[in-house]
C-alpha cells in the first residue's frame, strides 16, 4: 500500500475533536514549528466540496465560482489570505481538483509565515476524518480526547456550546466515538490519539511523538508556544490559557460539577468514560437518575433532527431554481 505521503508530498495536518479537549494547545504548539503553519478553524473544507454549483464536470472545481464562495467564509477571511493574489494563484495553477485548490490556499497561508508545511484545526472535522481522508490521501489526523466532564463545564462558559451538562455528555459521546471509529478505520499510519491529560503530564515526550507522527523534526520552540500566544491567538479571547505553559486543573469536575450533574452525565456517557480509562464517581446508579437521563437524552436528540431539517430546507430553497 503506498503511504499517503508518497501521494502528494508533506502530510496535511489535521487536529480534531470535540471542541475544549485541548486542540487550539497542540494548534499552538504545533505552529511554533520553524516549518508548519495552521490557521485558525476554517470550517468551509467540507461544506464546500459539497456544493455541487461549484464543480463544472466530475472533480473539476470552477475557480470562480470557488472563489466568490471562499471570499464569503470567515475561515477563509481568517486566514489573512488577500483575494487577488488567491485569485492570480488559482488562475496560473489552474487546480485539477477541488483538493488541490484547497491545498494552493493553504501552502500560501504558510509560505505568507515563511513556512513550507501546512495543517488545518478544525475540531468539528472529527466527525469527518473518513471524507476528508478520501480529500487529501496525504492527510494524518490527530484525535485530541479529554475527561468529558472537563470538556463540558469548560463548552457551558461558552456562547458557542451547549448550556447543559446533558448536552454536553451527548455531544461529547458522540464526537468521541466517531472519531474512534474512523481512526480504527484509519490504521494508526494515518490517525493518532492524543489524551489532553497525558500531553500535560508530559509535554515534551508527546510533542516529540506528534513530530514523528506528522513527519515534523522536533523543535524545542514547540514547548514555548505561550512566548507566542498573542499571535498565534489573535482576537481569541476564548483561548486565554495558551498564555501559560502546561497547565493542569484549569478545570475540575470533582470539584466544579455537582453530584447531580456528575451521576448525569455518567449514565449517558460513564461506559466511554470507562472505555478510556477515566475515574467514575458512581458506582451504581439510580434508578431516577437513569429516568432523568432518558428524557434528556430524548431532548437533545429532538433538537438535533430540528436543527437538521432546518438545514435541509434552507440548502433545498437556495438550489431550488425557478424555471
């Protein structure tokens, strides 16, 4: 089998997972490399490899209408990239394939840093690793996981996140799994897991480990990334502990969850808990707090299909075309 980066070249580099599992930290100590670059979340990669209105025949993308849907991203604003130049890029490179324009956009957002490789931190991407696997053959994906009772009493300080200690043992089950299941998929030449805690434990043994994974030389500034925190998290106020070295407890579910909200949040997601080897508070659980959890379960899986079919039928509207 020939190795993904015998294909293209370089790997692309992905970070994904469930979002506070600790992506933006290995972003950060990863971007501290003399060679790589990684903008913050884009979010179009997958959206608009499936637009249809975008490719003129098979694979082919029509670079102008790309480009007038990238100039409508904020990742792709995000990106510092300018529109011209992008557009004189595409023009003279003229990409085959909707893969290869995105890896022209992102070999310019590294060469703009004076770097020559490139990866994306997307965290929602985990639950994507096989489309975009298929993308980019080249592609190695880095699963960050962490205590999902820390994930979400950090999500619940969010505007962004779920508001409940339910919803966040759903979503974070659910990120979880399926990047698991795609990386078993995978094979480990191609996707690693990273445990937040661990990386905190040892920094310096697992940046070395990423380094080999991603096919990166080690570089000692990776372990300084917060002399850098300002530029590399410009505008992020989300992301104040990448100031600080490693640093652990920022959040604590022993003492910030109460006892209800911890027995929740282990009957709807205490067998993963487990699978990974993290410490569960309750050894039996009750009967009312698994009733509690059935009905919040159903909650959150009730707002999932209406935010689903809103999706539907606002995507049906903008391609219905009127004869």
């Amino acid at each position: 089998m020939m190795r993904s980066s015998d294909a293209v070249g370089d790997p692309f580099v992905f970070i994904v997972g469930r979002g506070r599992s600790g992506t933006t930290l290995v972003r950060a100590m990863l971007t501290s490399h003399s060679d790589l670059a990684i903008p913050n979340e884009t979010h179009f990669i997958v959206p608009l490899s499936r637009d249809r209105r975008l490719f003129q025949s098979g694979d082919q993308p029509n670079v102008e209408a790309l480009l007038s849907k990238l100039r409508r991203q904020p990742g792709f604003r995000s990106m510092g990239l300018d529109n011209d130049e992008v557009a004189q890029l595409f023009d003279s490179e003229r990409p085959g394939t909707y893969s290869d324009a995105i890896r022209l956009l992102f070999r310019m957002h590294a060469r703009n840093q004076g770097k020559n490789r490139f990866g994306d931190k997307t965290p929602i991407h985990v639950l994507h690793i096989e489309y975009l696997a298929d993308l980019f053959p080249e592609a190695r994906f880095i699963h960050l996981i962490r205590d999902g009772r820390d994930v979400t009493l950090s999500i619940m300080d969010q505007h962004w996140g779920p508001e409940s200690v339910w919803e966040g043992a759903v979503y974070w089950k659910r990120f979880v799994q399926a990047g698991r299941l795609a990386g078993a998929r995978l094979g480990s030449d191609r996707y690693m897991e990273l445990r937040y805690e661990s990386l905190l434990d040892e920094p310096e043994e697992h940046v070395r480990a990423l380094c080999d994974f991603v096919a990166l030389d080690f570089d000692p500034s990776m372990l300084r990334y917060f002399e850098k925190a300002d530029e590399i998290t410009a505008g992020e106020n989300h992301h104040r502990s990448i100031h600080l070295p490693p640093t652990k407890n920022l959040r604590n579910w022993r003492s910030e969850m109460s006892a209800a909200d911890v027995e929740l949040f282990e009957v709807l997601a205490g067998d993963l808990l487990s699978e990974l080897g993290y410490e569960r508070a309750n050894t039996h659980v009750t009967f009312p707090a698994r009733t509690r959890a059935a009905v919040k379960w159903c909650s959150v899986q009730g707002s999932r299909v209406k935010r689903s079919l809103r999706k539907r039928t606002k995507r049906a509207r903008k391609s219905f075309q009127p004869v």
